[in-house]
C-alpha cells in the first residue's frame, strides 16, 4: 500500500463550489506514478526505455466533496497483474475530516511508444518475475525505495536487488 | 440517444502524442449537458434554479486513442432513472476512421446548492413524472427539442409540453 | 481577420462562478490552430511533416468574465512576422451580451521536433513569401479557405494557390 | 521573494512533449496563492470572509521548456501595490538543469463576491497599512509564516503582529 497527499489547487474548483470530478482521475495518475517512483521505477525512465504504460479504463466513486486547499490523502494499490494487465485501487480520505472522499479503480498495460502490447514475461522478465513474486507473497508491505531495484534493470540494463508490491 | 461530436484540441494531448484519458470524462460532461439542454433542462437554469445535478460516479473504457485534430462521436443516453439517481451510458467512435474509441458510465443525483439531495418526485413531481413516462415507454426516440417541455415547468415555473428521454 | 466562437464548459469555471482565467491560454490556442486551417496550414499536418509552433510567450487582460454556457467571440489577426517570429492579438467578447471580455498576444516561432528554430525562408520559402506577401497588402481581409494553398506546398510538396492574412 | 517548487505532472505535458504553456498560468496561482499563505493571508479564509482576488491580466515568457517530471523552481515578487491593485512578478528556473524557463508577471484587485471592486484602504486599513509599509521598507526579505498577522486581524477579526513583502 502507497500513500499520496495532495492539497487541491483552486484552479481544481468548479462553480459548484468543490473540486471538479474529473481531477481526481489525474490525482490518481499523480499518486500512481509516485508509486511507480517508490517502486524503483520512475515512469520517466520507463518511458526513456520505451516502455508506455497507457490507461485502459479507470473508474471513481464521489462520497465526499474535496473543496479547495483541502487536502485528499489517497491510499492505493496493485490489486491484480497477470503479466500483461494490471489493475490499481484507490481510496481517498480529506485530510482535514477524516470523510471517505472516493474509491476508484485504474486498469493499466505496458506498451511501446506505438502502443504495441509488451508481453513484460518474455521482454522485462526481471521486471515481471518480481512483480509476480511480489504478488505470491500476498503479504501487504509498504513499498521500499531501494536504489537498484531488479525490476530496474530490465528497463535500464543494471543489476539490482528486489522490490515488493503490496497485494 | 443523443449525439455529440468534439474535435480534440492540441492542450488536450499529452506526450503520448494522444488524448489524456482525464479528458474523456470531461467530454462525457459537455455532452451530457448538450443533452439536458435539447430535452429542455438547460443545466444553467436549472443551477440558476437551485438544482445541482454532482457526479456520483465515473468510469470509463479506452479501446482505440483519440489524437490531436481528430473528431469524437459521442452517443449517450439514460440507462437508469429511479427518481432520485441516474446514470448515463457513453459510447464514442472516431469519426475519422470509425474505431470503437471508448465506452462509459456515469451516476448522478438532484442536490440543492448545499449539495442535499433532493427527491424530484417530491419537488419537482412534474420533470420526475416525464422522465419516468420517458422511462416506460420502453422506446428510443431522440430527444426534441421543445420549446417549454413540462420537464422544464418545475424548474421555470411556465406550463410546458412534453420531452421523452431515449432508455 | 479570424473569428473564433466558443461556448464555455463547466469544467472550465471556478469556484469564483466564472471561467477560470487559465483557460483563455488554450481557447487562443484553439482559435489560432482554427485560423491556421483556415489559412490551409492546419497544424496537425505542419507538426507531422516535422514544423512545431511552439509558444514564446503569451498575455491575456482580462476585461468582464464569461460565465458557464456563455460565448466567447474572438476575432484575431497576425500582428507581427519577421520570417522567424511573429505575433497574434486577440480581442474576446461575449456574444450573449456584447461586453469586451479580453484582450491578449501570443508570440511563436516556427521549430524542429527537437525544437531547433527553423528560418521559413531559406527552408519554406514559399510559405514565407506567402506569409510576407500578405502581410505587405496591408489589408485587412477574411482569410479564405483555399484547397491547395501555396504554403501548404512547402509543407506537404503539391502545388497550391494563394492564401493571405490579415494584418 | 517567495520560492514555490512545483514538479510537472503528466497531464500537463502535450504532444510536443513539454509541459503545455497554459499551465504556467496555473502554476503562478500555486504559488502566489502559497505566498499569500505564508503572509497569513491563506486565501480560503479571504474567500470565506467575502474577499476575492481575481486575475485581472496575465503574462508569462517561456524561456526553455520544462519537461514531465522535471521542478520549476518559481520566485516570485509584489511588484505594485497601490491600495487597490496590485502586480506579481515570477521567474521559474529548473531544478535540474538550472535554466531560466519563464518569467512572468499577474496583475490583481480586491473585490467582493459579485466582484465589486474592494478599496482594502477603507474597508481592511490595517492589511493595507502593513502591505504598504512592507512596500516602504524597500527591503527584501523572506516572508515569515507569524500566527497571526495584522493583516488576517482585517479579515477575520483578531489581533496580530506584523508582515512584510518583499518588494
């Protein structure tokens, strides 16, 4: 599990007085490649490599507004990978009320800069066997920053150690 | 069914050279309130009026990307409508090459400015009274333009005609 | 002269009730990648045949503010071009009631992908001599849509007419 | 002087692979509207106690692009001040490359709710009095977080201490 905070931008607001809906599906975006970050795996480098990793749907759920300089502590997770796909979880509370605020989900490939499919298994299988040994584990740990993480090398040719996804 | 078609602006893209998909949901928002306005519920008046119609919830489905200067073809229409919610249902198609773009949901209620929700059957017996009929007609009918439908009697207080919503 | 008509979202406005004043940026955007259509530059071929347009800078005074489902009119024209910059005005005013809503400038300068300038003259002459030729007349004319224009010719290599600009 | 880092997210980049212009103007009011918060002005307050600080124009230079996931490093400045208006000044640097990528300035009033102009002289003397005598200081100094201000005193009613801005 991966903690983000986020303060809202008044530029976020709508005249309805409360941050617009469809921010919070970029604040999703935000909070998952600071996860992808903690992982060892910055998403820039990923792309510098040539791997995308585009949206194939998302999902969210309105509980409570977020209204302006309100903080949204979003909690989320890798709840399904099976080597091609992968399915993110996210839950927010406002920070200042404790107040669920949504729940949503996020649906996610690995592409090339065409958008061609990348099976992970056959071209990344560092990156893949430890993303699936992190799921068999079944274990919820915090991700760790580690400096050389395996899944790293695939996608920046050096060696590393390991890194855990929680499940 | 209604149809709504939008060219994708260039601040639109990002550097995956298509639409960010946070974009999407808004699209789904201008098209939904061109519906409400050609069944006669302009959404400013009904907001001037003190109906707040929030999102609940979003989800959406991308098959094919949208890229710069490219048009979508949205179609969109009621599914669901107890009185108190309702969800609408997306469908887009690039006009330019006719490919299955995206698919999607979205919930909404009735709320006062303070965002209390309010029951149309109670307040507004009318426009609940026409959607439902809409409902039970079991038809699909694209909806007219009318020029003081009933719907819009509760919200501007002046007799009106009648407007069916596509289920 | 260039007219441009938008009609402002819901996700464009703020909690201030208006539309939020970073958005004028991008509906000049828009208004300028329409009037390079119609003077037979449409941008998205430009970029594809390897000319960027990138923005040097930008200015927006903001006179009277639109409101959600109000409908900016813009009217703008190239004020400045020397062959390497050049410079667009714009002037918005509200077409539901006629108030001047804002005055602004855009700078730009043509590039490579790697956004290198590139001097449209030596490597566009055509679409130089064109953009100067307009500029020379002095007059204020609508710019027309021409099939084949003389400047697409630099860009896409068919031979085309004649196309000018308002100044 | 106020400093203001800010990391560029995804979805601010376009197809040019570089963070759109428009969002610059979004991020000046980051970090103005932060600035203003460590003057114990915090904007929510001014808004929830009837005080608006609309955008009465804007401008910004872009120097060199700042690309996803690199810093701007804003610094920014009130660089006017008369009692009813007052003007920003920003710069943005990169964090990583150091480079200049923007300067820019924001130009603002007081109003009420609806807009009305505020004359902060006659209706908030004592945040007045402080701004300007920061003004007259014609020092330079970090704006200091201090609990409670005299300028927040006009707003939301209780006795403060003093704050200075950097002119």
């Amino acid at each position: 599990m991966f903690t983000f905070e986020r303060k809202a931008n008044y530029y976020e607001t709508d005249q309805m007085g409360i941050v617009h809906h469809s921010n919070y599906i970029r604040w999703f975006e935000e909070a998952r490649l600071e996860m992808l970050r903690a992982m060892g795996l910055p998403y820039k480098k990923m792309e510098d490599n040539g791997i995308l990793i585009p949206v194939l749907g998302v999902s969210c759920s309105y509980k409570h507004p977020i209204r302006f300089d309100e903080t949204l502590v979003l909690t989320l997770r890798i709840q399904n990978y099976n080597g091609v796909r992968f399915e993110m979880a996210y839950e927010g509370h406002s920070k200042e009320t404790g107040l669920l605020s949504c729940t949503g989900t996020s649906q996610h490939c690995f592409t090339t800069p065409a958008l061609k499919p990348i099976r992970m298994q056959k071209h990344f299988p560092r990156m893949a066997r430890n993303i699936s040994s992190g799921r068999r584990t079944g274990q919820s740990r915090v991700i760790q920053n580690t400096k050389t993480p395996a899944g790293l090398t695939d996608v920046i040719g050096k060696p590393g150690g390991h890194f855990f996804i929680n499940l």
